[in-house]
C-alpha cells in the first residue's frame, strides 16, 4: 500500500478529531472556564509558575512529551505489522492519549498546580499519595538515567550531532534573554535562533566531534564522560535554573525543529511516497512476545504514555495562562505526537525500502531491506537497530528532493539527540517536585529544598546508569519502563476518573480507556515477572513484583473511594475544585 495514503488520512482525523472530540470534552465534560485565574497568575514566582503565551508552552509541553518515545515505540513494534501499529497510534493518540494528557492537565490547572501524585492526597487519600509518587519517582529515575545513556550513545553513534545540539544551550540562553529581559515577542528572534541552530547542523555534519579519535578515548571512556556531562549540564544545572531561562527557549526551538523535521519528512512522503515494504500483519515474529499486549506497552509515546501526566500536571500546569488554552496544549500536543509516530511508522515501514546498507557493504531494497533489518525480535530491539532504521528511512526520504545524505543524515541525529535531552530536562524538574513531595509528605526536611531535592535526583540517576561500573546499568532496568510508564497512564486516568465522579461528570470517556490500560499492563507485568522468575533476574523480579503491588494496592483504594463518591453523594474537595 502506497505510504501517502495512509499518513494522508491520519493526519486529516487527527484535525478532525480535535475540532470535534477535543472541543466536546472541553466544553461538556471539563467545561472550560477561560475566566479562571490560573497557577501561573496566582503563584507567580518568575521560575516555576510563570504565565506563558499558548504557544510557547506548546512548544515546551510537545517536545516534552515527545522525546524519543514516539520514535523507538513504532520502531520496535512494526515487527508485528504496519497495521498494528497504525491502528494504536491513530486511535490511541485520540481516545486515550488526549484524553489522559488533557485531563491531568486540567485537574491540575485547578489544584495550584500540584502534581497528579500530590493532588491524589485530596481526590483519593493520602495512601493512594504516597503509592502514586513512589511510582511516579520509580519511573522517572529510570527516564533519567537511560535517556542520560542514549544521549551519550547517540554522540558516540553519530558524533556529527555533537556540536549543534551543544551550542543550542547558549543560542536558547539568548533567546531567553531577548524575551524575558528586554520584552521582545518570541516568534522573530525564535525563528533567527532556529536558523542558526540548523548552521550548526551543517557544521556539524562536516565536522564531527569523536572523543574517540579527538582524545584517544577508548569507546567505554567515551561514553561514561558524555554521561556524566548530560548529567551534570543537562539535568542538574538546566533543570534547576528558572523555566524561562533555559527550559522555555530551548522547548520552543526544539518545537520549531520539530516542526522543520516533521515538515521535511512529509514532503519525503510526498515526493518520494514510498511504498509500504512491512507486512501488514506479521504476528509470528522470530523471538517476539505476544502482541497482544505488549504492543499497547511497546508503542506508549504517540498513544498513551503515562510520563505526559507528569508533564501535564509537573510543568505545563504552572505556565498555563488560561484554562482554555489547555485544550491546545494538552489535547493538541498528543494528537501532534501521533502525527511524529505515523511519520516514523512510515520511515521504518516504507522509507527504509528505499536503500539500506548492511554492515557488509551490501545494499538491500524495497522487502528485502525491512526483511534485513527486522529478521527477529532481538536484531530488531537493539537500541542502534531501532534508531538506526528511523535515521536510515527518513533520510532516504528526505534524499529523495535533493537533500544530501549527510545533511540528511545530520539533520534526524540532531532532531533525535535534542529530544532526548529536553526529555532528561523536563523528567529531572518533575523528580525534583516528586521528591520535595514526597520529603514533605515524610517529613524529612533537609530534602524539602528545591536545590536539594534537584541534587538528590540527578545523584541517584547518576548511581543508577553507573551501578555495574559499566554505564550501561540502567538499561538493563528498561525493560520494566514500559510497564510501568502505561501502568502510570492507567492510574492518572483512574485519578482523573475519580475527579470528574466527584463533580458529577460523566465518567465514561476516562473510565473506559482507564480500565483497558490497566488489565493490559497488568497483563504485560505480570508476563514480565513470570520470564525475570524463569531467568533468575532478581533484581528485576523485586522492582516488578514491588510496583505490581503497589499498583493493586493503589487500585483497591480508588474503587472504594469512588463507590463511596456514589453511595453518598460525596463532593469535592475545594482543593480541587
């Protein structure tokens, strides 16, 4: 089937989608007061409530949420098919993502701004609290150390993104400074920074920066010191400054590079409209696990994920300026997300057939490249393989109107590095909350300090990706991310549920997708502890079978709570209201 088509009637729903479904949420379920004084303008403090145009906080929230999640989930699960795949990431981003993202956002415009783990104290109880932010800082801890990881393996992999994605932090501090300090409007100067940055790419692309061949560093040695550096530049100082001085303007390039890909991309598509080589349905994968449910686990950005619950309520909720703005934030930027994964489902499924070389010097073409690539599950799920076939299919698409291959190539590497360091940024401010949170909720004042409460994120990442000695410890921990990201999506929609209960809404369109979300990363967990018992993988076996029943617990409590919210006619806290 012809590439063109497929992304053409996607894309077409998803604007559909919001003027429609979007606007019947916000106006008949949430209804949207665009007069209510908002986080931002209440508890205006210039470094984490800071009222921000709609725009601007777009940019910031969708790259956020985007990361490289939306790219190595199609990537991986294609294996099972390009319809699948097309048919979670259409309908998931709609029905469950928008929803999921929209509502945390909303909850929490309308509880000062706390987190969706804090403001469970009120909607559900303290219990249901303290299990939803040891959760939350159990997945985030995991978020930072291996995107911390990728980042480094991705300099290693392609050291022409070194440079560019580099020299984005001083182009983003300068932009910061033009709109905060001296009033300019952000669009102009946003667009001159955007330019520049793409002059680093060219730069870049000519002249890669290799620790390896620079300094003589063994791979190894290459990738602990770009670790340590992501830790320390990215995640501790970048995180722990106001939003507006590096988050802000970064986000906001980062949207217009994302805009620029996804642009270039498209017209790829278009010029180039490859067919799609991928079977349409290919459920017997060599080594794959079942479809059904890993492929609700596998593809979560560009669906549902739980971590955009995170973003929704940890930074978006203290920047929005109106309530009706959170329609376009939040709803708006996951629908953009499923727009990134058709895109990279294409890329994977119908631009790789356009030219793939092998390790050997071979070219292979049409069904014999993808058949190359994805010849088994574990050939597929490397983290080089994944990307790789994202890279190698867009730049052959690219390519395809008179782009250079090493322009090509240059421009995706440093669209994907830029991603994953906004992600590492915003996860880290978002564990800092968690963890001040969770130091108030025990007490414990010396980490009730927004600098401490940074420190003791970035330092526990740290220990995290470094405690084999290896640098790679904290991969060997992804493969409980997955669970435990959608396991997150299914409780922040069980706490939205319960809100909406609370004010007598109608619950259904949260309810449901809430109940699908947990009995399939149940399903999913469940099958992930079983293998981790076969394989004698202890330390797996413990975090999984922890989280599992913290999960159940968690559940118990919010269906005792919400058959009270029905029994007694039970309001709702003004906290939350």
């Amino acid at each position: 089937m012809n590439s063109l088509v497929i992304a053409g009637l996607m894309m077409v729903g998803y604007i559909v989608s919001y003027h429609t479904y979007g606007k019947f949420l916000a106006r008949k379920i949430f209804k949207l007061n665009p007069e209510a004084v908002c986080p931002s303008t209440a508890l205006q403090d210039d470094h984490d409530f800071v009222p921000t145009n709609k725009h601007i906080l777009f940019g910031h929230h969708f790259t956020s949420i985007s990361g490289l999640g939306p790219i190595v989930g199609p990537a991986i699960a294609i294996i099972w098919g390009w319809v699948p795949a097309v048919i979670w990431v259409f309908f998931g981003s709609i029905f469950f993502g928008a929803v999921h993202d929209f509502g945390a956002l909303v909850v929490s415009l309308r509880a000062r701004g706390r987190s969706i783990g804090d403001l469970a104290a009120d909607i559900v109880n303290k219990r249901v609290q303290i299990l939803f932010l040891l959760i939350i800082f159990f997945e985030l801890w995991i978020v930072i150390s291996v995107f911390a990881l990728i980042i480094a393996i991705l300099f290693t992999m392609y050291p022409i993104a070194v440079f560019p994605v580099w020299f984005e932090l001083p182009i983003a501090f300068y932009l910061g400074h033009i709109v905060y300090k001296r009033g300019k409007d952000a669009l102009i100067p946003s667009l001159y920074a955007v330019a520049v940055m793409y002059i680093t790419v060219v730069i870049g692309a000519y002249f890669p920066i290799d620790f390896t061949v620079l300094f003589g560093m063994s791979a190894k040695s290459a990738l602990i010191t770009w670790v340590v550096l992501v830790l320390v530049f990215d995640a501790w100082l970048a995180s722990s400054l106001p939003v507006q001085t590096l988050l802000q303007p970064r986000d906001f390039i980062n949207s217009h590079q994302l805009m620029i890909a996804m642009a270039m991309l498209a017209l790829g598509v278009i010029v180039a409209h490859p067919t799609m080589v991928a079977p349409p349905v290919n459920f017997s994968a060599q080594g794959a696990p079942p479809v059904w449910p890993f492929i609700f686990v596998v593809i979560a950005c560009g669906a549902i994920s739980g971590f955009h619950s995170l973003v929704s309520s940890g930074t978006s909720s203290k920047q929005c300026d109106t309530e009706s703005s959170s329609l376009f934030i939040g709803f708006g930027s996951m629908l953009m997300e499923g727009a990134l994964s058709t895109l990279v489902i294409v890329a994977v499924a119908a631009g790789i057939g356009l030219g793939l070389t092998a390790k050997g010097g071979e070219i292979f073409t049409g069904v014999a490249a993808f058949n190359h690539h994805y010849a088994s599950w574990g050939a597929a799920a490397g983290l080089g393989s994944k990307l790789g076939a994202f890279i190698q299919g867009s730049a052959n698409m690219i390519q395809s109107y008179g782009v250079p291959m090493k322009i090509a190539l240059a421009v995706m590497a440093v669209f994907i590095v830029s991603f994953a360091a906004t992600t590492v940024d915003t996860a880290t401010r978002i564990q800092r909350y968690v963890v001040v949170e969770l130091a108030h909720a025990f007490k414990f004042r010396p980490l009730q300090n927004r600098q401490a409460g940074t420190l003791f994120a970035v330092i526990t990442a740290f220990l995290l990706a470094f405690y084999d000695g290896s640098g790679k410890g904290a991969l060997k921990l992804w493969p409980l991310f997955g669970s435990v990201n959608q396991l997150l999506a299914g409780l922040a929609l069980l706490v939205t549920t319960i809100y909406l209960a609370r004010r007598r809404a109608r619950i259904i369109y949260t309810a449901l997708p809430m109940v699908f979300m947990i009995i399939m990363t149940t399903w999913a967990m469940l099958l992930n502890i079983q293998e981790y018992f076969v394989k004698s993988n202890w330390l797996l076996f413990s975090i999984g079978l922890a989280v599992f029943v913290l999960q159940i617990w968690m559940i118990i409590e919010s269906v005792m709570v919400l058959k009270t919210v029905y029994a007694n006619e039970e309001g709702l806290p003004e906290a939350v209201n």
